[in-house]
C-alpha cells in the first residue's frame, strides 16, 4: 500500500484533515522519504521514522515514534488533547496546530541527532 491509496481509503472528514497534516508535515521536513510504517503513512529521514498518522472512526492519530517526545511537550497537550505516551490524538475534522507539530518534529530531529 501507498500513502495515497491509504489516503484514498479514508472517510471524510479524516482524509481532508490528513491531506493537510501531511502537508504541513512534507513542509517541516521536506528531505524525508514518505512511507508505510505499522500500516500508516510516515516520513522517514535516514531510514528511521520521524512522525506517522492515521484515522479512526471517532479521532486521527499523530505517531512521534518515540515514547518521550510527547511527554516533553506535556502542557501544550493538555489544552484539547487527547494522548498516551506514543500517540497523539485529536479531532477527525482539525489537524494538530503547526507550532505544535514544529516542536514535535524538532524533537524527534534532535533525539535522532543526539544517537
């Protein structure tokens, strides 16, 4: 499967929202690659997952691929955001703001350059 089959596939509202997750995504990291990953789409920098997303029924999911990069930005998901320590969920119909998704991306860049 591709990304945009698996784009195809979503309901709407979802896949609008996840049309624009993934741009703002392809735009705060434009040298990733655009993959599958555990069935979702994710972009990928040096073959290892950086960000991943998904639909669902009630919610859209965003995938950090690490275990401690939502728990660093803990206050700013506690304002309307559902979330455990490896997904962030949020309305079918509303993507995560972009400052919010900047800072996840750049910690997820930073733990990676940190290996």
């Amino acid at each position: 499967m591709t990304v945009d089959e698996y784009l195809d596939g979503a309901p709407e509202p979802q896949g609008t929202t996840l049309r624009a997750l993934r741009a703002t995504l392809a735009s705060l990291l434009p040298d990733a690659e655009e993959t599958i990953s555990y069935g979702v789409p994710a972009f990928t920098v040096n073959g290892t997952s950086v960000a991943g997303y998904a639909f669902a029924k009630r919610h859209c999911s965003y995938y950090p691929h690490s275990g401690s990069v939502l728990s660093d930005v803990e206050p700013e998901l506690l304002d309307g955001y559902d979330w455990s320590r490896g997904t962030l969920r949020f309305p079918v119909d509303q993507p995560p703001d972009d400052r919010l998704l900047r800072r996840l991306v750049e910690l997820r860049l930073a733990m990676l350059d940190s290996r």
